[in-house]
C-alpha cells in the first residue's frame, strides 16, 4: 500500500502541463493529488491497527503522514505553479 501511495503522489508531482491551455494536465494532477491524500488516510488507519496489534512500531506513522503532507501541498500550494 505504501508504494502505490508512494507513486500516486510521485505521478501527481510529475504531471506537467504544457501551458495555461493544457487543462487535462492540471486535471489529471489534481485526481492523482486527491487519489494519493485517500490512499494516505486509507494507510494511516491500516498503520494505526497494526501498531495498536503490535506489529509495526510507533515511528510508521510517519509513512503516511509524510504522503499526506506531500499529496495536500500538491493541491494546494503548489498547485499555483500549475
């Protein structure tokens, strides 16, 4: 789950439009941002059952945090340069 939040994010970073004309582009980054921040929530509530069971460590939070993050700045912020 992990590497294909992983490379949902990654893929919404790597769209790049062509101009202000190309609005597929900024369609498309903006389904792959929304995607990856679902996929993250998704892989933050799997993280939290695995480590409430005990089989993964406390610090794993971090993993779907850090996607999170990355996913809302692409739609927010950094959707400007878009």
């Amino acid at each position: 789950m992990t590497l294909v939040t992983g490379y949902v994010v990654l893929t919404a970073y790597m769209v790049e439009p062509d101009g202000p004309w190309d609005q597929q582009a900024v369609t498309n980054s903006k389904v792959a941002g929304t995607i990856g921040l679902v996929f993250s929530a998704l892989m933050a509530l799997l993280t939290m059952a695995f480590v409430k069971a005990e089989w993964l460590r406390k610090w794993w939070h971090a993993i779907p945090a850090a996607l999170a993050i990355a996913a809302l700045l692409r739609l927010t912020l950094l959707a400007a340069e878009l």
